[in-house]
C-alpha cells in the first residue's frame, strides 16, 4: 500500500497532515521539516530507514509518537478541511508571518485562520502583545484595556490568546478602539473557547484575525496552552504583562519573548496583590521594562515607545 507521502499532492497537503498528527513546537519533527521538506518528512515517518540526523532509537521513539496518528482517513480529512473552506497559511505563503522563522526548530508547520491574515505581515513593531492573569484583577482589566486603546490608536495591531481576564480586556479594549486584534487560539479556529468568550471571537474573526497551528475541530490541550506562548511572543516586536501570579502562563510568553530577543515589558501593581506577584519581579529582576498607560503607551525606564 503506498505510504501517506506517495498520496499528498502538494506542499501544503503535507503540512496540513503534519499540523494533524505532530505536537505543537517539536524540535525533532521540526529539524527534519527544515532539513528535507514537508513530503520527505512524512515519507521519513511511515519508512523503516534511518532518519538523517537521528540514531536507531530516537527514530524508533519518533516514529511510534507518530506512526499511530497517520490512520487510513487522514487524506481524506486533510482533503475536508480544505475542501470547506478551512484557510490555511504555509512558507511562502504572501500572509505567512516570517519572523517565526526565529523559532527555529519550534516553527508552527502551518496556521489556520480565520479574518485578515494580512495582520501578519506588517514590520515586527507594528504588532504588541498583551498577556496577564486569567482571574484579573478590576485593575488589570481597566488597565489592559486602556493600554489596548492607546495602542490601537497608534496604531498598533493588539495580540492575545483570547483568554478570560487580561487578554479578553485587551482585545475588548482594542475593537472598541476601533482598533485590530489577532486571538492566538489554543484549540482549532471553529471552536470558540473559552466558551464565555465566544460572542467576542467571533467579532475578532469579523474584524480581526483568529489563529491557530492546530486543525479545525482541535480540543484544546494542555500542550497546546504552552506551546501558543511562543507563537504569541514571536509574532511581535514586544510583550506586555499586565497582571500575573507568580505561576501564571503569561511569564512563560515573557520568557519566550526575552529568548527571541523581543522587548517586554510589565505593568507594575499593588504589593498587596498577588495577581501582580510575577509583574512587580519582572520589573525588580530588571527582565522587564516599566510600562506605563499613558498617550501613546511608553516603556518608561527604557524612554521609548512600544
């Protein structure tokens, strides 16, 4: 029978199985896309061959993480997504975000979307993240959205996750604006969640642009709510951290940022409050530049604009 490989008709037929079967940000699918291609990788996945690269047992590891999840009906799928109307953006592609290249080996091997995907493709600087606690603070929220306003109106485009809290603020804050708005889904683009937030993700969708490397009908994963942090710190020339506990996943998209060499930045809070824990170390460890809502937003200690 022929393998996965011998029946793809093009680049982007494979990329679409590799988005369907392979885990978010894995280094050692990642390095073998860069080195022989996207049709070669799947062709390396159902062989018995060595894998360039790889000895006989981190081969044998990768092939059965992988091997399980190219079933009889992934063809035909991959062919339905596309078929309904399921965009996608690949390498290449006039939309295609080139910094992520910057992520090396953790590059997404494709994205889906929903809205204008030309949100992508402007300098670094014109695209601002901001992240922060899901159970915000009023504080936080006002002062998310604030920021979100300011920057929209400097014309900013604003990036979250679409998550409860500081995200949804800004994204709020960013439509009311008048402003755009990327939502870095953690699940396929045809399922809205959080569930709460789905009346304002499909106003994105409308106006702004829904992201994500995993195909429709995805569930989010936990592996999925980590592995959107670098995509959210890749995709701009900085990251705000609004509020954040000492634990939030927000430091995680920080932390990308800073191993990107892109600025970040975060809002300082009360002593008093833990949802402002992870801000206020940001800023005492000096791994963050003070951000401070005023008109146009500034990174203050730094003495210039985001």
């Amino acid at each position: 029978m022929n393998s996965v490989a011998d029946q793809v008709r093009d680049e982007r037929a494979a990329r679409i199985i590799l988005s369907m079967i392979v885990e978010p940000a894995d280094p050692a699918t990642g390095g073998i896309l860069r080195e022989h291609g996207d049709i070669e990788t799947l062709r390396l996945v159902q062989s018995d061959g060595p894998v360039p690269g790889m000895d006989a047992m981190r081969a044998r590891v990768w092939r059965e993480r992988l091997t399980p999840k190219l079933t009889p009906d992934v063809l035909a799928r991959a062919d339905g997504y596309r078929q309904g109307g399921m965009a996608t953006l690949i390498p290449g592609d006039q939309h295609w975000p080139t910094v992520l290249a910057d992520l090396g080996d953790r590059a997404p091997y494709a994205l889906w979307v929903e809205g204008a995907a030309s949100l992508l493709t402007g300098p670094l600087s014109d695209r601002v993240t901001i992240t922060g606690s899901r159970a915000a603070t009023g504080y936080g929220e006002h002062v998310a959205g604030e920021l979100a306003a300011d920057l929209s109106n400097a014309e900013r485009v604003i990036i979250g996750g679409g998550a409860y809290g500081i995200e949804a603020a800004a994204h709020r804050g960013a439509l009311a604006a008048g402003g755009h708005t990327v939502a870095v889904l953690a699940g396929g683009i045809d399922r809205r969640y959080p569930a709460g937030n789905a009346e304002m993700l499909d106003r994105i969708g409308d106006v702004g642009l829904l992201v994500s490397e995993r195909p429709p009908q995805s569930a989010p994963t936990r592996q999925m709510f980590l592995a959107r942090h670098r995509l959210m710190a890749a995709l701009s020339g900085a990251s705000v951290v609004v509020e954040a506990s000492p634990r939030s996943g927000a430091l995680h998209t920080a932390s990308e940022a800073l191993a990107l060499g892109r600025r970040v930045g975060a809002v300082p809070g009360p002593v008093t409050s833990a949802a402002s824990h992870g801000t206020n170390d940001l800023l005492r460890h000096a791994t963050a530049s003070l951000v401070a809502c005023v008109s146009p937003c500034q990174v203050v200690r730094e003495n210039h604009q985001i």
